[in-house]
C-alpha cells in the first residue's frame, strides 16, 4: 500500500518514523500472531482486507475507519470482579482516616474489615456510593495522579500481576493492526473514564481524547487564581447498554464500522455498529477458557453474556473462544522485576 | 524536521501522501499567509517553533499538542446574530405546516412573519424554546441530512455568501499550519454540536470526534428492527464559559496547550489552557474591522468581549486585530456558480 520497496533504506527509515513502527512491523510480520487461524481470525482479516482494498466495493476512507473496543472483559480482564472495584476498596482503605464515620458504615467498615463479600452484598447502589466517596472530592489533576500511582503498583489477589499486564494480547495485536490498517481505535467502557485515561496511552496506544466511560460531573473553579476541575459526587453519565451508542454518537459523532465486547452491555454497541451500510464487524470475546482465565457467560453478574450468545450466529456477528481462538492470553511479561 | 531533501522526488511524493499535502505546502511557503507580519503572528509562530524544536526547553510531546478553537466569532462570523439562529428560522418555517399552533405562539409567528427582531425579542428563553422545536424530534441521521441540505444552500442575508464561505482565511491558515505542526485541533463550541460536525471536516479539516458543542439528550431506540438514536427536547450541555473547561476535560481528557477565541464565553477556556505548565497560547480575535466585517466588543450582545479584552495583557494573552493583524478576512470564492 505504501510502496516502501521503492524508496530508498534512508528514505525508508524516514517513512517508518512518519507512519509510526507498528505500520511496518505488521506489514511484515504475519498480522494477529497471538491468534489462532481459525474462523475468527479469518473473518478479522477479511473485514479488515475488504474495507481497504482501495477501488473495491467495500472500500472505505480513513476517516470513517473508527473501531470502538469496550474494557472490562474485552481488552483486561475482569474476574473475581471489576478491577475499577479494588481501586475503590483500596481507596476506601486509604481515605478511611479522613472519614471517621465509615466505621459504621455498613459497606465501608466491611471494606476496612477486608471482608469483600460482605462489601459486595450490599450491590449496586452500595458499590456506587462507595465509588462516589473516592472518586469525587479531588481535582481532575490529583485523581489522575492517584490512578497512575495505583495502576502502578497495585497487583491482582490471584495472579499477582499488575492490572495492566492483565491485558489480553490477542487485543493488543488487533488494535495495532487495525490502527496500521487507517483505524482510529476507541474505547467504550462501563467504567470510569478518568480511571482508565491515565494508563490507555501507555498500555493501549490509545490516546485519551479516545476513551469514553462512564463520568461523574466536574466543576469549574478558580481557587487561589489556580484554575482547577473539582470532581462532584454526581454521576454525569452511565456508559453502558443503551447508553453505549449515545456516547458514541456524542463523542464520536460517526458510526463505528466495527465493534468488540464481550458481555449483554455491549450488545446495543455491536447492534448500533453493525445497522450501518456497507462491511460492518462486530466481535464478542468469549470467556469460555478456565484453565487460562476463567469461564463465565450467562450465569455471570459480572461480564453477563446471554442474550448476545443467543443472538451473534443469526446477525452475523462473530463469537470469538478465548480457549480455540486465542494462543496467548496475557502478554509475556519479565520473570523477574 | 522531516528530511525531505534526503528523498528521492518518488520517495517524497510517497512521503507527501503519508504526511498529507498540508505539511509540504506549509513547509515550503511561508507560513499563515493571511496575517500580517505583526505582533500577533510573530507571537503564533514563536509559540510554535518552541514547542516543536526538539531537544529545546519547550518541546512538547506531538500527542500533548492540542489545540482548541471556538466557532462563532473565531472561526466563521456571527453576526447580525449567531448562524444556527437562521437555521433555526429556517427550520421554525420549514417545519410550519406541521405544527399550526405556532401560528399562535409569539415567538414562532414572527418568525413566520419575517420579523427577525421581534422573533429575538424573547430573549434566549424563547430562542431555546426554538432551538428544541427544531432540533429535536428527529434521528440523528435525519438531523445530520437536514444540516447538511441547509448549510449547503443558505446564504448570509447581507454578504450572500454560503455560511461556509464566511469562515475566516486566517484561521484556516492557522488551522493548516498547527497540524502541519503535529497539533491535534478541536472545536470547542457553544453552538449545536450535531449542527457544525456535519461540515467541519470539508470546511476546516477537523473531524467529528474533534468537535464539541452544546448539545441536547438523545435516546437509543430500535424501530422496526432499525436502531437509531432519537433527539430529544432536553437539553444535556451548554458549552460555553466555565462549561468549556469541564467540556474540554470530559471530550479531551487533557489540557490543551492553545487556546482561541473571541469573546468572553471563551474566557475560562482560555484561562484553564493558560494555566497548564510549559509555553502556552492563547488568543483572542478581536472584531474591530467596520469595513471588512464587523466592529463590535463590549457593547455587543452577540460575542460580547469585555473582561478578556482588560486582562488579556497582565495575562500574556494575544489580541489579534482584525484590522491590523489580518491581510484577509474570507476566502476567496468564484465570481460564478
């Protein structure tokens, strides 16, 4: 597509340094390598060929090649719960001297008692509160660098690893293809935007004016002539079912060609995505893989997969195995730190 | 900074296409030509020249490079009144037979009648009031067809230009040359965001996804099997004044590092861009040019410009006179259809 053999090694390295390395890299390699040659990859890669076959019928510009990729359980993981649900508990745990009356809060003091079932028991509502209590009361600025020494240090309870390199690689591979092949990549989570902005860069090579969750409302001040974003303990908007296309389209403002989820909360994405005209590709990570990650779908309260099982083979949409599809889970990381 | 004298003429014509036709021209001409050589375009090109010399003090990262623009007064006119309040009239007409009790309500029949000034007369309740009748109850993909149609075909009531041709070339100039930089541009815009995304790439080169605006809600509903996203009569944002920051943070994700506007509904996103570490532009363009456009600042009631024009200087922020600081005002367009 860019002629690269024509140009000369100089003229090669200065091309390579414009379109970014992840362009050759690809073009090179054979694309998708942590994924299997079955039927999922081979749709992947005939989307992907069809759309920019340049004079094709399918082609489509740049511009309008927008990708969008829910989080929790399609790009990282998301068992024994969401991991945005240890970043509060260990809030709460780190602002409970500040907040004397949390002792005898229900959820909170079993939070502080360690005691995640009972945290957990009392749901949604409970939960939200809890996500209220640490996420609000800060400036933008010093959540953002809350997050970031989390993200950092913070390990799963079961393998140990940091939450980011828990991080599915055969995504990793489809987004760096996708974006070699002209896609803008978005993110389209249920979770808290301002949570995931500060690590999407570094880990996904998505930019943060490219990520889209779910946000409490923020106010602007001038404190001290230092103008600052106050975060308020009011939810601003839920990115999830129906709400997913109504981001999109505030966000974005154009149709996704192709979207990737793996729960019911991304099925009005996947629908919305896929009623456009022309090649549409619409993809659902399946947890079917115990011995690797964990095996969930329709009993699930978390990652809840029922509906878009039923319906995927009849709307054509392609229903990816993490056990068949996928020869590598998480990517390799240094045995030693 | 991108060799292009190492290449071959093949090789930079491959290179030209990668980086877009915009970089070369800019590279090789000289840059804005539309600004006279004063204070103010001095003052863009020292800002840009620091941030993009690498190895310098000021080198900012090309993803950091974020540059955020408002729309009426800044980017095209606004005057006698706000462009999307035409569309508006428009639409109160178009949509007339539809609804005959507007026949009796004050606002609705003037404008009906052709009396602009006393349709104005409600003030922003009744133009709001308006601006719901019109812009909701439609998909959003109708909405986009309706904009489009219009902006296609209605002309300024004095200068009888297309709307689109009443964008100011120094902006464009500007708009080109910060991309042509490695800058990422946005509007950030009190007006209808659903009503500028339909043209902005064509006119200004900036896509959807990079344009935010005031907006009202919209609800995901599948209809007869086709799902769409319906516009409502609730209103969801007004981007304007200390909305422009929390818009900006809530779109963006980071702080940008210039800043341009033209009244005083831009100040607080000229103050939250300035306040960030490292060089920083902000600027307002100032309507001071009778003859070729329009004169107005502190007495307007449109693009009102008061408290930005007294602190502009003890805050380093840029006046650019229209007068003075730009060559030319519109672009140029064919004598004939």
């Amino acid at each position: 597509m860019i002629g690269l053999r024509h140009l000369s090694a100089r003229a090669a390295l200065v091309a390579v340094t414009l379109v970014g390395y992840g362009a050759l890299a690809s073009a090179q390699d054979a694309p998708l390598p942590s994924w299997n040659d079955g039927a999922a990859r081979k749709a992947i890669l005939s989307f992907i060929e069809r759309v920019t076959r340049e004079g094709g019928p399918d082609f489509v510009p740049p511009a309008e090649r927008i990708a969008v990729f829910d989080n929790d359980g399609t790009l990282w993981g998301e068992q024994p719960m969401y991991f945005q649900a240890f970043f509060v508990f260990d809030r709460v745990k780190a602002l409970a001297p500040q907040h004397p009356e949390w002792q005898a809060k229900e959820q909170f003091a079993s939070v502080l008692k360690g005691d995640v079932k009972a945290a957990l028991a009392g749901g949604e509502h409970a939960l939200l509160e809890m996500v209220m209590a640490t996420h609000a009361g800060t400036t933008t600025q010093e959540f953002d660098q809350v997050v970031r020494a989390w993200i950092t240090s913070a390990r799963h309870p079961t393998t140990g690893r940091l939450y980011t390199e828990m991080v599915y690689q055969p995504m990793l591979d489809l987004l760096a293809y996708l974006r070699a092949n002209g896609f803008k990549t978005f993110i389209v989570s249920g979770g808290g935007i301002e949570f995931i902005r500060p690590w999407t860069e570094r880990v996904y090579g998505i930019p943060p004016e490219q990520v889209i969750g779910s946000s409490i409302k923020t106010k602007y001040e001038v404190r001290g002539g230092t103008p600052v974003l106050a975060r308020l303990p009011e939810l601003n908007f839920i990115d999830d079912k129906e709400g997913k296309p109504v981001a999109i389209q505030q966000h974005i403002g154009r149709r996704p060609i192709a979207a990737f989820g793996n729960s019911d909360g991304d099925f009005q994405m996947l629908e919305w995505t896929a009623a456009g005209p022309g090649p549409r590709l619409a993809l659902l990570v399946h947890h079917d893989d115990a011995a690797r990650e964990a095996a969930y779908d329709r009993e699930s309260s978390i990652g809840r997969l029922a509906r878009g099982l039923d319906e995927a083979p009849a709307r054509g949409w392609i229903v990816a195995s993490m056990k068949k599809d996928w020869a590598q889970i998480y990517p390799e990381i240094p045995t030693k730190k």
